[in-house]
C-alpha cells in the first residue's frame, strides 16, 4: 500500500517511504495546492458544481460513489464513532448507525473530524458556546474601490489601541478594539487570526476557529490561520482536522514552536486512521489495554 499523506510528512517524505524506496506520486507543493482547494470547497459546497470542476465531480461521482446535494454538499452515509479512550469496552458501532447503513456494503465507514475522550489530555478545553464574537460581511465580490479611508483609518485606530489594552494585560478591551477593527470590513488575515490567538487565551476554541475561518476567506494562503485554527481544533480534541491544518499550515510558513504540537496531532490521528482500517477490515477492534504495575 502507499505511503499516506497528513503525518507530518508530504507523499514519501516518511522515513518509511524512504526505506523501502518509493517515490512521490505527488510533488509537496501540489499536496499544498490540492489541501487549500478542498479547504475552499468544504467551506463553499455549492463550488462543488462550478463547470470547471466537472472533471472533479465526475469523479467523485464515478470512483468513490459520492452523492452531493443541491448545495454541493456530500449527502453522508453512516457514521461510525471511533472511540479512543482507555477503558476496557470494545469498539462497536451504534444500533442507530447499523440500522441507518441499510443496503451500504458493509466495509464502507466513514468518519469525521473524530473526537477522542481521552480525559487525561492536559491541554484539552471544553467547546466553548456562543454567543460568538462579530465577524464582518463576506467580501466575496467587493471591489477594492468600495473600501473607503475613513474605514482603513478607524481600522488602524482600532488595532492600535487593542494592542496598548493587550499590553495593559486588559483581554476584554483588547477582544472589544480587535472586533471594532475586524467589523470594518478593511482588516486583513493576520488580524483575524490575532483574534482568534487572544480567543484561545481566553480559551474560546470554537469562537477562534470561526475567526481561523474568515482569515481563510480573505486570504486562503495564510499559513498562520491553518496553524492556529489546528491548534485551536487540538485543544478540542479534533485529531484528524488538527493534524491536516498544521501540516499544511507548516508548509506554507514553519514555525518550529509548533513541532511539539505537529508531532502529537500526527500520532493521535494515526491512532484514528488505525481504528478506522481495523473497523473496515475486519469489524469492531479492541481499545488498548493500559499496563498497569504492581
């Protein structure tokens, strides 16, 4: 079998892959590439039906059976829970799931973005619920002519004083001054994803995702938004969607703080993907069992 992609690595840069002397079916910067386009396309289903991407569709269509909604949005089959704690129990899927899979051969399973119960995780926060922090109108069709001076200047403004209430150690008025400059509709990127750092100190993970999101609407490129919004899906237990935004957030701009948090993420959605195959391969598979010393 290949070598997969998302651990850390881009097609055959594991030191497995190097062992037994495969070369990469795919070039890292098309993996890159590839990563943002189905970003963009999770986020905006309906461009799932654009003309240019028929060839995607169709195969989508042909090769792996996917049916999309109205919206471009896939239709999902069953899903299965993959448990990842330490108790004793089996892994099994609901009664619900088995009854939903109807006609579905039975080696299909499908999963996303599995959360584990892992209790024991220091670094985990509980999913923080809204009401969220504003955000400003799509700019999707704007045209560069419609940002007026008056606007950039009440955004400049409005950083500057949320930084001189960060560095007074006051949160609340910096989150305040970071939403007055977002909501102007000028603010760039990095200024999204310098709320959603300020979000996470105030361990707001959710609400930092959603603003890890819009940074991506302005500019998906921006490596620094993958990267937080991975860290702020790791600190929710969010393995598999944590360990595809930093990997391709590394990729786009490394910053080696985060190689610590690369390479937990990585094992942690292995240890998904691992579950995953013993479920398609041969049913429900036994959760490790701790050792425990006299």
């Amino acid at each position: 079998s290949r070598c997969p992609p998302w651990r850390g690595f881009a097609w055959g840069e594991t030191p497995r892959c190097r062992r037994l002397g495969r070369s990469p079916p795919m070039e890292p910067d098309e993996i890159a590439a590839l990563a943002i386009a189905v970003d963009k396309i999770k986020r905006r289903p309906a461009l799932a039906h654009h003309p240019e991407l028929e060839p995607l569709r169709r195969y989508l269509l042909d090769a792996w059976g996917v049916r999309l909604d109205e919206a471009g949005a896939p239709v999902p089959k069953a899903l299965l829970q993959i448990e990842l704690s330490d108790d004793e129990e089996e892994l099994a899927a609901p009664e619900t799931a088995k009854a939903a899979v109807g006609d579905e051969p039975e080696h299909v399973v499908q999963t996303l973005d599995v959360a584990d119960s892992d209790e024991e995780d220091p670094g985990r926060l509980p999913e923080d619920q809204g009401p969220y922090p504003p955000l400003p109108p799509p700019r999707a069709g704007r045209l560069e002519e419609d940002v007026s001076e008056e606007h950039i200047a009440m955004c400049s403004a409005a950083k500057q004083a949320a930084q001189e209430a960060f560095d007074a150690g006051d949160n609340a008025l910096a989150l305040e001054k970071l939403t007055e400059a977002l909501m102007t509709g000028t603010a760039s990127a990095l200024l999204f994803v310098r709320r959603a750092e300020l979000l996470m100190k105030l361990h707001r993970p959710v609400a930092a995702v959603r603003d890890c999101d819009a940074a991506l609407e302005v500019n998906a490129d921006c490596g620094k938004a993958y990267r937080m919004r991975g860290l702020a899906y790791r600190s929710i237990g969010r393995w598999e969607a944590a360990h595809r935004d930093i990997a391709l957030g590394q990729k786009l701009d490394y910053d080696e703080a985060v190689l610590e948090v690369s390479k937990l993420v990585a094992e942690k959605a292995r240890r998904i993907e691992m579950r995953r195959a013993a479920l398609v391969e041969g049913g429900p598979a036994r959760k490790r069992r701790r050792r425990h010393s006299c």
